[in-house]
C-alpha cells in the first residue's frame, strides 16, 4: 500500500492500543507497553487527552495513512501491531 494522508477514523484508537509509548502519559507514569490499552482512552475509543497539552508528543505527532491504518479498525490493529512487533 502506498502511504496516503488519510482522516482518522473516530473510535478507532488502534494508535493508542496497539504501540507501546516509552513517555510518560496522565495516569501512565512509565508509558504503556505494546497491545496494552492506553487509560486515557474512553469507552468509545476517543482519546480523553486530545487537544490537551499533557498529551505525549508522539500520540500528537501520529498522523493516519492508509498504509498504516488500512480501512477498517480491525486492520489498523493488526497493522499497527505488525509495525510494533517489526521495531
């Protein structure tokens, strides 16, 4: 797949399940580990955090591509996860 900016599909949150995040998130003082569920992640998969500027540099930095996300949320998981497990 090529890399295409794409909007990011709201309740997803892929991106803040699937990486681990070696930076200190609210709640998450040492960050979370790779497939582990971020807590600022609410029950509808919107980041509580958005827009915040306590948020971590690397969620704010993350941009959706179809290469990366795929079309459905199922296949951002397991995209992401591949990713994660590559690095």
């Amino acid at each position: 797949m090529k890399t295409q900016p794409m909007a990011c599909r709201l309740g997803c949150g892929a991106c803040c399940i699937a990486p681990s995040i070696s930076s200190p998130i609210p709640g998450m003082p040492n960050g979370k580990k790779a497939g582990e569920r971020c807590i600022q992640l609410d029950e509808r998969n919107l980041c509580k955090l958005f827009g915040d500027a306590s948020r971590p540099k690397v969620c704010s930095d993350f941009s959706a591509t179809l290469d990366v996300c795929g079309t459905t949320n199922a296949q951002a998981l397991a995209l992401i996860t591949e990713l994660e497990e590559l690095t």
